[in-house]
C-alpha cells in the first residue's frame, strides 16, 4: 500500500521523471565529454552510483512510511557525493574555467524529493545542501552557479508548497465525503 493519497502518488511518479531524465541528460553529456576528463573511472563510477541509486529510490519514495527519513538522507548524501566527485572526474582548470558537476541537474533531485516529503522548509533546506556543495565544489560562486542556486530554491519552495496545499485538499474532500456519508446515514 503506498502512503499518502492520489496526489501524493502522482507527485512521486513526477519527481521520478525529472529523476530519469536528469539522470539521461548527465550520463549523455558526461559520455560524451569522456576523452576530456582527467578521471573516466571516476566518471563512470560515479554515474552507476547515480543510476543505481534512481533505480532504488523510484521504487522505494512511492512505498515509504517509516523509513522515508533515511531514503531522504541518503539521497542526499548520494547527491553530495556525486556533486564532490567532479574534483576526481575534472581537472582544476576545467573546474576553474566552469565545467559543470558531474550529477549536473540530476542533483535538484533531492530538492524536490524533499520538498515533496517535508514541504517548503524540506525544498529549502535541500536546495542549501546542494548550493552550498556547489559552491564548495566550485571554490565560489559564479553567475552560473549563483542562478542554479535560486532555480534550486525556487524548485524546493514550489515543489513543497504544492505537496503541502494537496495533501491539506485531500484531507478537506475525505472529510467532506465522511460528513456525507454521515449525513446519509441519519
């Protein structure tokens, strides 16, 4: 049985979209930037933690009651860690010059994850980790970064004022239809 109501599902299935697709965009883009990485093995170590970690968090957020906290703290320890990794992967020229990160947007991931689960304060505080990893990982903040930075903010403040104005609806209609059904029964 999965936690939650309709829209809950429904906003699961959406976070493990932008997820896969995400997950496509880096593994396509990192691939291809292959022959000019100072580290492929970390390269490639590092996108099949991020696969394999898709993989298990799309089947396991849906299913989640008690252990979603720690679901959510290893999502982000894995995006931090995927985020840390580009220091193995990149040279400190191409880091200083401005390549991405290596999880590249695949890390608002747990942004929204977050969101989802523990409403705006969850999206903020995700977007925090993830910005602050960035800007550790970049030794600054570039106007590139400084703009990923708000999207990640805007992302997890949105995300999670959506979760928590949904489940407020379905719990203001499952009271009505109980009023109801009461009142049809007198």
């Amino acid at each position: 049985m999965t936690p939650g109501g309709t829209l809950e599902v429904t906003l699961w299935r959406a976070v493990a979209v932008f997820r896969l697709l995400t997950l496509a965009y880096a593994v396509g883009a990192n691939l291809y930037d292959l022959p000019n990485v100072a580290g492929p093995g970390a390269l490639v170590a590092t996108l099949a933690l991020m696969a394999a970690w898709s993989g298990v968090s799309i089947w396991a957020y849906p299913r989640a009651t008690r252990w979603r906290t720690p679901l959510l703290a290893t999502d982000a320890v894995i995006t931090l860690l995927a985020i840390g990794a580009t220091v193995l992967v990149e040279s400190p020229a191409r880091i200083v010059a401005g390549e991405a990160t290596v999880p590249m947007v695949w890390s608002a991931s747990v942004v929204l994850a977050w969101g989802l689960a523990w409403g705006v304060a969850g999206g903020l505080a995700a977007a925090a980790l993830v910005s602050l990893a960035n800007m550790v990982q970049r030794g600054g903040a570039s106007d590139l970064t400084v703009n990923n930075i708000v999207l990640l903010f805007v992302a997890g403040a949105v995300v999670g004022y959506v979760a928590a104005l949904g489940r407020r609806a379905e719990r203001t209609l499952a009271e009505g239809v109980r009023m109801q059904a009461a009142t049809a029964e007198r």
